[in-house]
C-alpha cells in the first residue's frame, strides 16, 4: 500500500511539474505555444480554463470582503457584514457560469473551424483555448495576491487579464489559418463567435449579477436597519 500511494504520489508531483513546464512556455509565448498544441493538450487547456474561471470570482470576493472589513473597522464591528458574504453565490454560481460562456465559445468556434479542418477535434481547440488563456490566468493570480496590498492594483489587473481573455477568439480562429482556403472566412468565425458569447453573457451573468447586487443590498441594509 505504501508502495503505491509512493508512485501515486511521484505521478502526481510529475504531472503538476509537467503542467508548470507548460504553463511558464505558454506565458512567455502564448500564441506561438499555441499554433503547435494539438488535442494531446486538451488537459492541460481544461485545467487553465477552470483555474481562470474559478480565479475571477474568488478574486473579486477576496476585495470585497476586504473592503467591507475596511468599513467596518471605520463603523464598528457590531455591523458584521463581511461574515454574511455567501461564498457560493459569489463565487460558485459565478464559476459555473463563466465555465458555460467558455464551453459555449468553445463549441460555437469547433462547429464553424471544422469547415477550414475536417480532421479537427474538439479536445484540440479547447487545448488552443487553454494555451492562451495562460496570460490571462497569470494575470488573475497576480491580482488574487495584490488583493492583500491594493485593491485598486487588484482590479486594474483583474480588468486587462478580462481584456486579454476577451481577444483570445481571434487569435485561436487565425491559429488555423493555414487552411484559410477552406470554410467560411475567419473574420465572419470570430464575429459570430463573440455574437455567441455576447448572448449567453446577457443570458447568464445578467440575472447573476441582479441576484448578487440584491444580495448584497439587503445584506447591507438589513444590518444597517
């Protein structure tokens, strides 16, 4: 049994070293990393997709509970509101809906290259996806550890991580362009893929964000009244 759970674990440390090896080359060259991944990578793009979308919403909890902490050392501590924060609907139910607007990208993006490649596989394109979400996912992280030292640093780099992640469409789109002659353009692809994304955010994250702001306007005014 020792024996075992001694290789378990040996595979376990190999593969976190095999995925931090790929994530530091993703970093200092995302696209180019990203143009030779095939679907052999498809785990590797899995994780770094649900890392980025975990990291968001934790890092936005984390500044606001600091912030409401920072209130109530100037109020006092009778108000108590950070302690009523509701970790899964802040963070959880977040989580899941950034993960669906990624798989819906995803999929909308597969169904419209399949034309430029007929031998194209899912598993390679959520691969290319994951590649350059690894800036983005850096960036998040960075931003998750600034959440202690400065909130104003922590959203600014919470922002240009969303913005990077928001261009990551057309660079997965040209990353097959080597068979350009096929299939519908690739300008019209990333068009309707943002359209996509666009309809499954206002879907989504709109009565997510309704539900959130309600949450927290009756959090604070039922300890304030």
């Amino acid at each position: 049994m020792n024996h075992v759970n001694s290789e378990q674990l040996n595979q376990f440390k190999s593969s976190m070293l095999d995925f931090w090896c790929f994530f530091k080359l993703a970093i200092k060259n995302p696209y180019g990393v990203a143009q030779g991944v095939t679907e052999k990578y498809f785990l590797k793009g899995i994780i770094i997709l649900i890392l980025y979308s975990l990291l968001i919403p934790a890092t936005f909890y984390n500044v606001l509970k600091i912030g409401i902490k920072s209130i109530e050392s100037v109020l006092g501590d009778y108000t108590n509101f950070s302690s009523q924060l509701s970790f899964s609907a802040l963070v959880i139910s977040p989580f899941v809906m950034i993960l669906i607007v990624h798989f819906v990208t995803v999929i909308t993006s597969y169904i419209f290259l399949k034309g430029k490649k007929t031998n194209l596989q899912l598993k390679e394109v959520i691969a290319r996806y994951g590649t350059l979400y690894s800036v983005s996912l850096a960036l998040v992280c960075f931003a998750f550890i600034l959440s202690y030292v400065s909130l104003t640093l922590c959203l600014i780099f919470v922002l240009v991580s969303v913005f990077m992640s928001i261009s990551v469409v057309p660079l997965v789109i040209s990353s097959f362009q080597n068979t350009k002659t096929k299939g519908i353009d690739s300008l019209y692809i990333i068009s309707i893929v943002y359209i996509v994304m666009a309809i499954t955010q206002m879907i989504l994250l709109r009565s997510m964000i309704i539900n959130t702001i309600y949450r927290i306007s009756d959090l604070l005014l039922g300890n304030l009244f």
